[in-house]
C-alpha cells in the first residue's frame, strides 16, 4: 500500500479547496483505516468550499473535508474486533462523546459535545479515512457501493420519515433536495397512501416524481393549498415532512397540516421563521418534531433493511459521478442546482 494519498483539502482560510498528495494515516487503537471507494458531497461541503459566515465559525484549516462514502477496511488498530481487512463498510460519522447526558440516555445523535468527521476532524474526500469502530457500519456487498456513499442523507430522511406513524398517512414533502427525494421513496415504501411534493425547481420536480410522489407541485405557479386540500378531502395532510428550512414552505406546510397532524422537521432556516403558535400548533394540536442526524444506530438498521428489501431506488437522486480531482466541478454543478447528488469514484 503508499504511503501517500490523493485528498481534497482546505488549507486555508478562504473560498476554495486544493487538492494535495498526502500521508496515509495510520490507525490507533480503537481505529479503522478505510479505503474509500466512493464519496458523495452534501450542501456542508458547499458551505466549506464558499468559506461562508457558517464555515468560518467552524472549520479550522487544513481539513479534509467529506462526510459521506463508502469503502472497504485497509487496516485496523489495536482491540478491533468488529470488522476486518476487506470488509465492505460505510459510518456514522457523526462521533458522540459518549458521556453527555443526551449519550446516556439513548439520545447519542444529539450529543452536547458532537464532533463530526468532514466537519471537525479529516473525512473521506481522500484515498483513506480513519473511523473510530465503534461508528463503523459494516455492510452487505450486494448494495451498489454508490448507493452506500449516500447512508448518511438516506439516513436523516429514514429518521425524519419514521418518527411517527408513516403507513396509511397522507404526507406532504416541502422541499425535494436529495433527502427530500429520499423522504419520498421511503414513505411510498413504508406504506404512505399519498405523498405530495413542494418543490421549485423543474428537474428536482421531475426526479421526485420519479421516486414516486404522486403529486408534484411547483409552489411559484401551482395553488398548492387548493390542490392539496381537495387530495385530502378538504382535511390536509397527517404528516409535514419539511426538508428546505424556506420560511414560505415552512408556513404552507403548516397550513396544510391536518388537526392533530404530525410536523417532522429537518430543514434549516437560515434565519429566524415567524409563526402563529396559536393557529398553527396549539389550537391545532399538532406534534412538531426537531429531527437532528440519525439514532444511533435505530436508523442505520431501518436503512439497511429498507435497502435489502429492494423496495428503495436511490439512482435517480445521483446526478453526476466525478473523479475526486473533479471537486470544482462538483461545487459549481451544486451552485447551480444542476446538480442533486454528486458521487466521486476513488477507484
């Protein structure tokens, strides 16, 4: 094996990224070396590339970014039982101290003291990465290794989707980025009786169709309210599945929210949201749900089984397929919203 390594890096302060030859790292005790085979970007690694007001209160240089892939074990440390050289494997790569109160009572995935591979620590834009056993995730070979680099979204969705009662529920998704579209599929194939999409832009529209909504609206030129109320007998939907953190989508999501309906949000405003708490919520008697990451690891056993079921098809949501040394390419394809999923191949 080389001792060096091709990786995207931010080395500095500043908008942009280089990409670098640099060592191979070794693992610990505790640690796995994964070979990485496939790596995906999310809207972060936009963020970090931009160096925006979020990145530049976060990310501290040099970072290899990347936080979703998948690959095969190339080595392991000292007391590594679970897995073994060769093994197909993805993570969890968000990593709970483990000693918090949330991390004691169950609630690992939204620990006080988080630190985040690809965030806070080098991720998988690179030939390897390094990934504490315990948030590794072992995985059947039969799953197309691209696929298994979009665990990680798959997985908010898989959470947001399945924290309340899904099956025989109506459920409007606001918002069809790549878990938007993943939200969709994984409704239809818990037993959803209808999914309708919000979504601005044609060919997000287009693809969340494809993953099998079965109306798809344009909320700039269709009267979603009305369309969406006669759906559902004049009652609304049961369940607001809100992915885009848009404040207009946020409140006509709530306006179609049914009385006594759920409200299951992931999405990130990006600026404080204006609400009526009184009609919206209260009198309304809805449930409103923060839905942060994935359940460690609830989720991850949710994901595998859908995906063994074959009942989700997660192609229509990668959209380019690039070579690592491409990652400007990648970033320019995201800004433009031509892009959904871009997935680099490492081998």
């Amino acid at each position: 094996m080389s001792t060096t390594m091709e990786a995207v890096v931010k080395a500095k302060a500043a908008p942009g990224i280089e990409l670098r030859e640099v060592p191979v790292p070794v693992p610990g005790p505790g640690e796995v070396l994964v070979r990485v085979l496939a790596a995906s970007v999310c809207g972060t690694d936009l963020h970090i590339f931009n160096w925006d007001p979020w990145a530049q209160g976060r990310i501290k240089p040099p970072l290899i970014p990347g936080h979703e892939f998948s690959g095969a074990v190339a080595g392991v440390g000292r007391g590594v039982t679970a897995v073994k050289e060769g093994d197909f494997v993805s993570a969890e790569m968000h990593v709970a101290c483990g000693k918090c109160l949330q991390c004691r009572i169950g609630q690992a995935h939204i620990c006080q003291h988080v630190r985040i591979l690809g965030v806070d620590a080098n991720g998988a834009f690179a030939g390897y990465v390094i990934i504490p056993e315990t948030n590794i995730w072992k995985l059947s070979p039969t799953i197309p290794r691209d696929w298994c680099s979009l665990l990680d979204p798959l997985g908010n969705a898989v959470h947001t989707v399945l924290a309340g009662n899904i099956a025989a529920q109506t459920a409007l998704v606001t918002g069809c980025g790549a878990i938007g579209l993943f939200s969709i599929a994984v409704a239809k194939a818990c037993g959803a009786a209808k999914v309708f999409a919000v979504e601005v832009n044609a060919h997000r529209r287009a693809v969340a169709a494809t993953m099998g909504a079965d109306l798809v609206l344009d909320p700039a030129t269709d009267n979603v309210k009305e369309q969406v109320l006669e759906a559902t007998g004049g009652t609304g939907v049961d369940v607001l599945l809100e992915m885009s953190g848009h404040p207009a989508a946020i409140s006509q999501g709530f306006a179609l929210l049914r009385t006594g309906g759920r409200a299951s949000l992931l999405g990130i405003p990006s600026r404080p949201v204006e609400m009526d708490l009184a009609r919206e919520i209260i009198f309304k008697g809805a449930t409103v749900q923060g839905i942060n990451g994935r359940k460690m690891y609830e989720t991850w056993f949710q994901m595998e089984a859908l995906l063994a079921s074959g009942k989700l098809n997660l192609e229509p949501v990668i959209t380019h397929r690039l070579k690592l040394s491409e990652f400007t390419h990648a970033m320019g394809f995201l800004k433009s919203g031509e892009a959904i999923k871009v997935v680099f191949n490492l081998e």
